[in-house]
C-alpha cells in the first residue's frame, strides 16, 4: 500500500473568502479540489465541470439513490453534494484531496472518514462578513438576507472544526491551510510504512547483520 493522501473540509460561513482560498491553494500547491455537484443555477461565469457538476433535482436526486454522493445537503433551497468515486480514487492515489463544503456535509464527512481534517474558514468579524456579502455582488439582497440568516444557525459548528482560520489576510490564510496539511502527514497513523520499516531494518541490526 502507498501512501495515503489526506482528505481536508473546508467550511466557513458564505462570503468568509473560502473560495478564494481554494483557489489560491490549488495554484500554487498539488492538491485536489473536488468538483461538487449542485443543483444550483451556475453564476455568471461558472463553468459545468470546473466550479460545479451542474444539474436539475431529478439528476441530483438519482445520484443519491445511486449511493454516488460522500454527503449531501440542502443549503438555501438548493441540493450541493460531493461525488464519491472521485474523491476515493485520489485518495486511493495518495494525492490530498480538498473539500470546500458547508457543516452539515462537514459533518457527514468526518463520520464516514474519521480521519479527516476540518478547517473552518472565519471573518474577523460578522460586520466584516456582511460588507463582504454585499461587495461581491453576484446574489441579491433576499439571498444575502438568506445566507446571513444561515450563517447565524451555522456558528455552532464551529467548535466541531479541528483548525479555524481567520481569514484576515488571502496570503497568510493559504499558507496556514497548507501547513497545517503539511504537518498532518507526520501523524503517526500516516507513517505505518516508516514504521515498519523501522521495525524491520533495527530488528536485523539487533540480529548483527
Ligand atoms: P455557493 O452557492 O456559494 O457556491 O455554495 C453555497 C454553500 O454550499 C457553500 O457553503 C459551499 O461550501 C457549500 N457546498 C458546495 N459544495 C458542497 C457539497 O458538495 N456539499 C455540501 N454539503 N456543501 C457544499
């Protein structure tokens, strides 16, 4: 067996800058963002494939009966979920996958690998949050209304997260996301192959060979 990559949720309250981060993460490090798939209306300038699978409730609702979601969850009236087998194989592959996805999946993802790590992307404050809802400008002021309100039942997620980022600045929120992917590889639990070794090699040093 190779060795095996790391699956990371990212989750933070909409507007936190969690995309960007993501972004910002798969350009400059090899990481694999899993591609969700929504029933969702694309934004202006999303791509079916690249931002999202793009699909009608029908489709989506397939895929769950199909078993072929991670986890799923309605979020403002919509369906997101996360495709299973392509996350498996990276996984399989030893690549470190990335999930940007919100709690209650966050949480249907760590029952089903425990091993996973969660991060939880924050605003300095929700002042800051609510002006960042409203400069970006790609939803209107009932689906800012919707998302604040979702917001607010989301903060009791918060302590359920392993990391929690303050997104203050882009730069520094990347960089600590990756290093704390960095230091999970010397968990214990992914070295089994090191230690082996170790076992086997120091046993025959013991022996005199
Ligand atoms: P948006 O509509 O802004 O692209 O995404 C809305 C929310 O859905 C965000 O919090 C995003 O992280 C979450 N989301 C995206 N993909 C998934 C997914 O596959 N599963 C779950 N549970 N949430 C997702």
């Amino acid at each position: 067996m190779g060795k095996k990559g790391i699956l990371t949720v990212i989750s933070g309250f909409s507007g936190a800058g969690k995309g960007t981060i993501m972004k910002e993460l798969v350009k400059k490090y090899p990481y694999f963002l899993s591609v969700s798939a929504t029933t969702r209306p694309p934004r202006e300038g999303e791509t079916d494939g690249e931002d999202y699978f793009f699909h009608t409730r029908e489709e989506f609702e397939r895929m769950i009966a199909a078993g072929e979601l991670i986890e799923y969850a309605e979020y403002v009236g919509n369906y997101y979920g996360t495709p299973k087998a392509a996350v498996e194989k990276q996984l399989r592959d030893g690549k470190d996958v990335l999930l940007e996805i919100e709690m209650q999946g966050g949480m249907l993802v760590k029952e089903q690998f425990p091993d996973a790590l969660l991060l939880f992307v924050a605003p300095p404050s929700a002042e800051i949050l609510k002006a960042r809802l409203n400069g970006r400008g790609t939803e209107s002021v009932e689906e800012i209304e919707k998302r604040l309100q979702r917001a607010s039942e989301e903060v009791t997620y918060m302590k359920s997260y392993d990391y929690i980022i303050v997104n203050n600045e882009l730069e520094k929120a990347v960089e600590q996301v990756h290093s704390i992917i960095v230091n999970e590889h010397c968990r214990t639990g992914y070295c089994t192959e090191l230690i082996t070794m170790m076992e086997s090699e120091l046993t025959q040093f013991a022996k005199g060979d």
